[in-house]
C-alpha cells in the first residue's frame, strides 16, 4: 500500500482544482462539520425502527444519506486522522490513540487547515481530534471544548470486581433529571448557536466544525432521553455469538466496556445488562441528535442554510452486542461501517441514498471540491461529488479498512459489493499471512460464518486476494 499517488489521480485533482468555486450571491459556501462519537447506523434515516433521530433524519431528507459508508480504522484517534488529514493510516501512522499525526506527516495540510489557507475563517469546537490533543494549524482561533462533570449522580461506584481494579469511577450509564446543558454535549450545542450568531456578518465564509461526545461510554444523558424507549421493546442483537470460522484475534473481548463497574471482566454480558446500555445508548443518541438539532435551528434562524454545505458523520460504527461483543475495535461490518450524510445547496439528489461504497478518507477532497478548493496532492481519498447528483452512479470497487493486533499483526480488510475479504498479515512483514476471513453479505450480512477456508471458494478467494493486493488504488472508478 503506497504513499504516494498515481499520476492520473494527480491530473483528475488538478482539473478539479482548476474548477470555479462553488458560490451563492459571489461567496462561497460555509460548511457546517458535524462529528459524532461512537454514532453507528442506528437512525431512523437508516431504516431502523424505534430510535427517536428527528433533527439528523431532517437534515437526510436534505442530504445524500450513504448507506455503505466506510471508517479506515473503528477507533477514534485512527479514524479521525484519516478524516481530517484525507490519508490512511498506513500513512499518516496512527494506529493508537497517543500518537499525532504530526510525528509522521509534520507538514500535512489538515482539512480545516486547507479551508483556512483558502479564505476561510476555521473554528472547532468540542471533540473533533482525539481528546489529549489538537492541531493549532488547522483552526482560525484556538479550539474550544466546555468543562462539564460526567456523571449527575455519583462520582464513583463500589468495585465489585477484586480481581481487576476498574479504570472507571463511575457506572456505565446514567438518566439524570438534569438540562441539557448539563453535561458537555449540551454545552457544545450552546456554544456553537453561539458562534453561528457571531459568524453570520463576517466577510469570508466559514468552516464550524463541532463534535459530540455521545453516544460514546458512559451512556450518560437527561432522564428525559431515556423515557423516550420502552426498554422491554429494544431489541438485543440477533448474533450474540462470535463468527464460526474467524481467528480468535478478530475480535476482542469488550476491554473498554469491562473497565466500567458493574460489568464482568470476562464472560457475556447477561441480557438484563445488554438491554440496559442498549437502552443507554438509544437515549444518549436521541441527547445528541436534540443538540444537532438546536445547532441545525439556529443556522437556519441566521439565514445562513440556502450556502452552507453541512456533513455529519460518526467516526465508526459500535457493537451492541453483536457477535457476543461491544465496542469496536474490529474489522467487521458493525465497527467500520458508520453514518455519513452530506448536504450542499447545489446537489440534485437530496433527500435520496447511496449504495455506492465510499470512504471517510473520501471526505476531505469531496468539501474541497464542494467548495471550489484545490485539491492537496497528499489526498488519498477520492471527491464523491458526483454522487450527490447521481447516486447511482458506478463507483469504487470496494473500501478498506484496517486494524493491528498488538506490534505483530494488522488486518486488512476490504469491502466489496458483496464480499468482506480481511487478511491477517505480519505488521513488518505483510507477505506473512496469518489468517483470512471471508464473509458472504449477500447469503450472510451479519458476517457470522467465515467461508475463506472452504474449498468451494477456493478460486473466489483467490480472485478477492488478487483485488486486495490492487489495495486502494485499484479500486477507484475506472
């Protein structure tokens, strides 16, 4: 997998870089930059019953809500840096959560960054880079997140478990009868109405990005959000059980959730707890999507919506309980698959969904694109601009996404129209196979059975293994 680009991808960005800018009434469009933690397709502009999602499934009737939308690693400091640098780790090497991005790409031109340097007036706000860290390049003025408790009702829970102390001190969900404002994610929401009231009479365009925390552990949000759910009649996860046929290291065992009190530190989690933090996680959703809502308000309240490209994504998917785990971590459909929903005042195809597989990485070139920017020759994604207008149209042949195993494997995997093909290869040396998964969506869209080793797929492994090898570049429209 190289670093560095064809020679036609160079020429496509530089005739898109020669493009005139995107622009209403001689400005060109804002963008509004939706993060949100943990967020998987569990909304009801996806197709999910009983998940009460009203602000963001308003803003996909405005949008292209795409359906087969891919994260380049299902953890957040990894995912957010393909996002925000438009390269996979493999190049900018963040695969953990301590390392910046910095240390490998010291000159990179972050996707704010590259607003900025455009005429831009560039602001963030709550969790956009991981939390430890931020990139002062990137933004017009220093970053912002509010201070905010974690917990209404305690500030820390009996350990329970002797054996292993929790890293946590407190419990893995909360409903408090408390504002909104309460906790952090309400406080973020305040701030950016705030700040869209002080950029409506600027003279450049501007680029807001505000994240939220939730619905990221600890399941914590008002009590109002909770008595939205019945809990006796959410559903738990269909496969609680791990993928017949996939290496034991393909999965984890929920270590982020088991470092809260009350939760076992090995064995499954007993259905009265799995339905509990389903229940948490609903209701925290329903608490972010009423904050994006009071932002979404107050845009429209400054006359700013008819020329602000808005985006809202989750930086990867999340287990609830799916293949027996939680969390993410992985590279199975449930942890690297997550919401992307684009809106921008010229698309013809609003309020429609694609199928076409795209990329976050894919995020960067295409608002630099929607705004009339040039295109960074480091990009490693691709604009999926002309979705918006047609959704239908041919597209990547597949996704990638990856995730390592200690300091000696890394997987590898690649999502097709109807395969998941993920390959374990040594970290130092990728010639080393380990092991091999290969899932059918079309006869098994849960990814329960691994079918790599059966001789009957022998010649369809064979031409998968072929295309993985192609990596990312081979897979782009021809």
């Amino acid at each position: 997998m190289m670093n560095s680009i064809s020679r036609r991808q160079l020429l496509g960005q530089f005739a898109m870089g020669l493009a005139l800018p995107a622009q209403q009434n001689g400005r060109r469009p804002n963008v509004l930059f939706f993060a949100v933690d943990d967020l998987r397709p569990e909304l009801g502009c996806y197709g999910v019953r009983g998940i009460q999602s009203p602000n963001i499934d308003r803003l996909a009737k405005q949008s292209m809500v795409f359906d087969r939308a891919y994260v380049q690693q299902a953890v957040c400091s990894p995912s957010r840096t393909s996002i925000m640098t438009g390269a996979r780790p493999d190049s900018t090497q963040v695969w953990d959560l301590v390392t910046h991005f910095r240390k490998a790409m010291p000159d990179v031109v972050t996707l704010p960054q590259h607003f900025k340097q455009n005429g831009y007036f560039a602001q963030g706000i709550g969790k956009i880079f991981h939390p430890g860290y931020d990139d002062q390049r990137s933004w017009s003025v220093p970053w912002q997140t509010p201070k905010a408790p974690t917990y209404a009702n305690t500030k820390s829970a009996p350990q329970k478990d002797e054996d292993k102390p929790k890293q946590k001190d407190g419990p893995a969900f909360e409903a408090a009868d408390v504002p909104d404002n309460f906790y952090k994610d309400g406080q973020v929401a305040d701030l950016a109405v705030k700040t869209l009231r002080g950029l409506k009479n600027k003279a450049e365009p501007f680029f807001l990005a505000v994240g939220f925390a939730k619905p990221h552990l600890p399941f914590v949000s008002p009590k109002k959000y909770w008595d939205l759910y019945d809990a006796a009649k959410i559903p738990l996860a269909p496969n609680p059980y791990r993928p017949k046929g996939a290496p034991e290291y393909a999965l984890t065992n929920s270590g982020e959730l088991r470092n809260y009190p009350g939760v076992s530190n090995d064995g499954p989690v007993s259905p009265e707890l799995a339905r509990k933090l389903k229940h948490g996680y609903y209701a925290a959703v329903s608490y972010t999507d009423a904050q994006i809502g009071k932002v979404l308000d107050e845009l429209e309240r400054q006359g700013l919506r008819q020329n602000t490209v808005i985006v809202l994504w989750g930086d990867h998917g999340w287990k609830l309980g799916e293949h027996g785990e939680w969390c993410k971590h992985s590279n199975v459909e449930n942890d690297t698959n997550a919401p992307l929903l684009l809106s921008a005042p010229s698309m013809k195809a609003a309020g429609q969904h694609s199928r076409a597989l795209v990329e976050f990485v894919d995020i960067y070139p295409t608002l630099a694109e929607l705004a009339g920017l040039p295109l960074p020759p480091h990009l490693e994604g691709l604009s999926f601009k002309p979705l918006l207008d047609n959704p239908g149209l041919a597209w990547k042949r597949a996704a990638f996404s990856q995730y390592p195993r200690g300091q000696k494997l890394m997987g590898y995997s690649m999502r097709t129209d109807r395969y998941r093909l993920t390959v374990w290869v040594g970290r130092n040396d990728h010639s080393r196979i380990e092991a091999t998964e290969l899932y059918d969506h079309q006869t098994d869209p849960q990814e329960n059975t691994n079918i790599a080793s059966l001789p009957a797929h022998a010649k369809l492994v064979e031409a998968l293994m072929a295309q993985w090898r192609q990596g990312w570049r081979g897979a782009r429209p021809l």
